[in-house]
C-alpha cells in the first residue's frame, strides 16, 4: 500500500500524531513513534504501529506532573518545568540498555522564552510507553547542549550526539554503561560549522550522520559525513537532498529489513515545521535513502512512498 511522503497521520481517536523532532524505533515486533507533544501539560508522547501506516496512541511518557529522582552519577537540576515560565523539551530519543533493563530517554530542555539554557535532560522507564522518571538536567561536562540524537552501536556501547557551543560544533559523547549520565566526550565534529538536527545510523561498518544548517524554522540544505570509527575521523560533509531538503529537517534515520533484498533498507523521517504560530500544524517526511558503494548516499523527492 502507497502513501503520501508527507503526511500527519492520526491515532486510533482521530487526533495528529504529535511526535515532532522525534524517532521511529522497532521493539518486541512493533514500531514505537516518540516523540514532542506540547499540548496542554504534555512533553513527549509515544504511538505504536505495525506496518508505519496505522499509529495506536500509547501514553504521554513525559509531561511536566512526571516523577522526578536525582542520579547520583551527574549532578542535576530537578526542575521539569520553572514555575511560571514553564519548559520546551526538543528531540526526546530513547535508548534500551540490555544491562539495566530500562529504557534512557535524553532530549533538550530549555526555557520556553529563550535557549540560553543549552541543557541536556534524561529520564528513565522499565518499558518503552510507560511513565517516565525524571532524572533531572545539566550541560554535559559543562558544554552547551541544543539539539541532540542517541546512538547504539552493536557492541552496546551509546552515544549522545548535541549540538555545542551555540551550535558552532557538534560533540559526540559516550554515554555510561546503563545509559543515564555522560562518560566522555569522544570527538568534536565539523567545529565552526553551525549544525543542528543532527542524526546517526550504520549500514555495513560505516556510519553516518545526517545533520541540518541553522536557519530557525526555515528549512536549509541538509548535509551527510561518514566515518569508519565513530570516535576517530569523519569526512568532510555533502548535500543531502535539495537546497531545502524537500521543505524538512532530518530528525531520524529508520532501518526496514527488505525481505526479497534479504537487507535493510533505511528511510529518512524528517519534520516538515508548520513555523512559528503554526506548531502543531507541523507535517513529517518519509523518503528512502538511497546508497551508491559504501560511503556516499543521496535522498530523492517522491510524491508517494511504498512501505
């Protein structure tokens, strides 16, 4: 069955789906579509599929009422939501950690009147659309943190990704072994450059990462690097997609296993933003992404997508 490649799909009430700025995961046969909610106390919210088209709402796994505990291995400011001026969280991903069982899910917090903040925030579950505990927020070993992706690479080990240093870098962190506080700070990428949007995924030993230019609301030329060791050198970076990206900002990179090809195959999600006063009426873009050799990838405009 055909699609459009933009769309805004609605639950099973018929309301959108609000999972901005988020990612499509696959866990226990199912895929789970987290992402930004921003109606009424909500924050993060979590919808489930069987086959990418039909979306089952499932729970607001985040909203300002969330429990909130301190971890000990980072210290943290508790505070959700300032009283009276409330909280925006972008980019909430998560990450299952096979070592504790639970479910990491980091994002970007700030105040919703300015981004002078720059933190990170974490949160934590036993499953994947359940109410999470709020860990708290802080600037990860004392840098800016705006927007931000995960990564898990098959040996277990994870990955914080966030633009830094009022996006003129992009850091990668290595996470700590059950995913809930910062270990290291493995590499600067592209320093004075002045990404956003930035999205990791590996396909036959290399990795890639998607990221946007920083134009605000206004969509821009996306670009791609690749590396062979995630903390060691990256490539220079490439366009993606048109000058525009076809009017959207990455936000996630989905692998589908392609039976009758007997491989993945991998599907850009972006965010078509509705701007400034027009929020919610924000669409999403699904595209393939297509490979010529290991290392260069392009992304082509569609009307209709077959899933």
């Amino acid at each position: 069955m055909k699609q459009k490649s933009v769309f805004l799909p609605r639950d099973q009430f018929g309301q959108p789906v609000h999972a901005h700025g988020g990612q499509i995961v696959s866990h226990q046969g199912m895929y789970y579509w987290i992402g930004e909610d921003r109606t009424g106390r909500n924050r993060v919210a979590c919808y489930r599929s069987a086959n990418l088209r039909d979306w089952e709402f499932r729970n607001h796994i985040l909203t300002v009422d969330s429990p909130a505990k301190p971890h000990p291995q980072m210290p943290t400011d508790l505070r959700l939501c300032v009283e009276g001026a409330g909280c925006n969280i972008e980019r909430p991903k998560v990450l299952f950690c096979r070592e504790s069982g639970q479910f990491a899910l980091w994002m970007h917090w700030e105040l919703p009147d300015n981004y002078l903040e720059a933190r990170c925030a974490v949160a934590v579950c036993d499953t994947i659309d359940g109410d999470y505990t709020y860990l708290g927020s802080f600037r990860p070993i004392g840098h800016m943190s705006r927007d931000c992706t995960v990564f898990q690479d098959e040996d277990g080990s994870a990955y914080f990704i966030s633009s830094a240093r009022d996006n003129f870098d992009t850091h990668i962190y290595r996470l700590s072994p059950d995913y809930l506080a910062i270990d290291r700070l493995e590499r600067v990428l592209w320093p004075g450059q002045q990404r956003e949007a930035a999205t990791v995924f590996k396909r036959r030993g290399v990795y890639f990462m998607l990221t946007s230019g920083c134009t605000g609301w206004t969509p821009n030329q996306s670009s791609y690097g690749w590396a062979r060791n995630l903390a060691g050198e990256w490539s220079i970076r490439r366009n993606l997609g048109d000058e525009t990206t076809f009017r959207s900002q990455p936000t996630w990179v989905l692998p589908v296993y392609n039976a009758a090809a007997g491989e993945f195959d991998y599907w850009y999600l972006g965010d078509r933003w509705g701007g400034r006063g027009h929020y919610f009426e924000s669409q999403y873009v699904l595209l393939p992404l297509r490979f010529a050799g290991d290392t260069e990838l392009s992304l082509e405009w569609l009307e209709e997508i077959d899933l």
